[in-house]
C-alpha cells in the first residue's frame, strides 16, 4: 500500500516496521492529508536521511497536474491528472457562492456504457486507489489557494464499482485528523449497482446519494444505460428509499433531457408518478454535446416546460447550471484520457 493510500494507524505501523519513532507518521501523514504535500522533499521537519530513505524505498504516488483548462463563460477548471503508471483522469472545479466544488474520478475509464456519456468511450482501465482519489482534491486546493468545501464522485467512473476505495476515500476525507470535510459535503453518485447502494446503507456514512435515472420507464432505460438490463427501476428505487430510510439524507435524482428520447410530456407524467413518494431532487441536465455520440438537449424552453410538469406534482426540481460546457467539462464530457489529436 502507498503512503497516500494509508490511514494514520496503517501509516504509524509502516513507520514502526522503518525503525523509526511513531511521531514521524503523524507529521507524513498532515503532510500528505493538510499540507497537500506531493514529495518527500516538501516535508523539511523530516530528517534529509529519511526523506532519501522514503523517496528510495516507498515514492509517493499522488496524481500529478498535467493541464488545467479554464471556461471563458463560467471560470470552470477542468484538470488533468497523471498518475504513477501513466494513467490519466479529469477532475472539475466549480466555484459558488457557497463554496468551492470539486467533481472527481474514482476510476480510468468506465464499464458502465451509458450512451450519452464520454466516460464510459473506451472501457474500464483500472479502479484508482483511494489515495488517488484525495489526491485529485488535494491539488485543486493546492493549485486554487482556497479550501475547497464540497466533493462530487461524478467524474469518469461508477463509484460503487470501485466500492471498497470509495469508502476507504470517504473516510480519509473527513477523517478529523485530515481534512475533516464533513460528510453531509459529500455526495456520491451512481447509475443504480443495487448491491452497492444496499451496502453503502451499512457504512452509516451521512454523505449525500445521487441517483443517475434518466428515464421514467425501464423500457427506455435499457436502451440508453445498460445497467438497467441487470438492475430494474423497482429494484434501484427501492434501494434508494432504503438509503433514504437509513441515513435521513434527501435523495437527488439526476435526469439527463435528450430531445426525442426522454423528454414528452409522457415522460414528465411517468417519472412524477414512479418519484412522488421520495423525499427528493430532481436536478434536471439538458444533455451535453459528446463529438462521438448524436445526442442533443430540448431547448430551453422546452426544459422549463418538463420541469413546471414534474412541480405541478409536488416535485422539486432544478435545472443544473451549465457549467464548463466550452471546456469539455459538463456533466457526460469527461474523459479517461484526451484526444491526442485536440490535446496533446
């Protein structure tokens, strides 16, 4: 296990078995997890023999900026990370009046295949580790010069397909002895793996759980996620209402509007009726351009329109802010790795 990855017990054992005295893993470990340190070199209270020792035998695998692209709608950044072996993931940062958001990635690539997605183009490569996944919060905060208040796991990836580092990331991110974000700060989201959501239920974790819906029918779902040809809408919401049960956290459900498949006036009266008796969001997306797929948004009026449908019902809904769109860095435009031939 990498030093990033370590809790502060695992990294005082690690430190021990060195021969060295167990206050060392407690100034690595405020390097790595407040200090948002990257090197050995950065952590001057440590001996310069040790720092050689610990770069020679155990080197830090925090992600490293590559790039970072500013929006000149929005302010947005979209970054991008490199890890140890070469691996590439984005991460997002977005700026509101309530605090700083970062989305991340909790893996390279994505096995989901959701057909509106830029994520899912090209599989799964590999999980990222938990550390790798603070490590993306780590360097936002450090490249911003502000602390950033509020994690998204919505980035490339389906968290509770990587579910052991997800929580081992969750715990380490509010841990008090790092960073402390408090857990009602974190929201995580998936496109409805039900075992995975049954079994988040039993962390106890107040984080906030986001449900990527999309379609009001299982019919419709199958053709744009293929995870509902394993999981119907019975099952995910009920697991959904059992999070809800356990936690008391209001539930979120995303809804991506692509003009002509999911957006009649079918499709509101449906989703209203399957979602009325859950204490819930709907955050509304008109769909974001991916150059691979065909996909297009309703227009503006014709959102509006679909949300004062669902609210007639007793629905609250908001129309996600576009933020990051000329950037690639929209909800659905995240990818594994840039295109070299517009990049790189």
């Amino acid at each position: 296990m990498n030093y990033i990855d370590m809790t502060l017990p695992e990294m005082t054992e690690a430190v021990a078995r060195m021969g060295e005295k167990a206050f060392r893993a407690k100034q690595i470990y405020e390097w790595i997890n407040l200090k948002n340190a990257v090197s050995w070199d950065e952590m001057t209270n440590l001996s310069k023999a040790l720092r050689q020792r610990l770069e020679r035998e155990e080197p830090l695998h925090s992600p490293r900026k590559r790039e970072v692209l500013i929006s000149k709608i929005d302010g947005t950044r979209k970054y991008l990370f490199e890890m140890y072996d070469g691996s590439l993931v984005e991460s997002v940062l977005m700026k509101y009046r309530h605090g700083n958001t970062v989305c991340i990635s909790s893996q390279v690539g994505c096995r989901m295949g959701c057909a509106f997605c830029a994520s899912t183009i090209g599989g799964l490569t590999r999980n990222l580790t938990a550390g790798e996944m603070l490590g993306q919060v780590y360097a936002v905060e450090s490249d911003l010069g502000e602390r950033i208040s509020n994690v998204v796991v919505m980035g490339t990836g389906e968290p509770l397909d990587n579910y052991d580092n997800l929580v081992r990331f969750i715990r380490m991110l509010t841990d008090e002895d790092g960073h402390h974000i408090s857990e009602r700060n974190v929201t995580v989201s998936t496109c409805g793996i039900v075992p995975g959501i049954k079994k988040l239920k039993e962390e106890k974790l107040m984080i906030n759980l986001a449900l990527s819906l999309h379609a009001p029918n299982d019919e419709l779902r199958r053709t744009i996620m293929p995870i509902a040809k394993s999981y119907p809408l019975r099952e995910v919401l009920g697991a959904m209402d059992e999070y809800y049960q356990s936690t008391g956290r209001r539930l979120t459900f995303e809804y991506s509007l692509i003009e002509g498949v999911n957006d009649s006036d079918k499709c509101a009266a449906q989703l209203a009726e399957k979602i009325k008796k859950f204490n819930c969001l709907v955050n509304l997306i008109p769909v974001n351009p991916v150059r691979e797929r065909k996909f297009t948004p309703p227009d503006r009026l014709a959102a509006f329109a679909f949300q004062k449908k669902l609210e007639k019902n007793g629905i609250n809904v908001t129309i996600r802010r576009e933020m990051g769109r000329d950037i690639d860095g929209a909800c659905g435009q995240l990818r594994k790795r840039y295109l070299e031939t517009d990049n790189l």
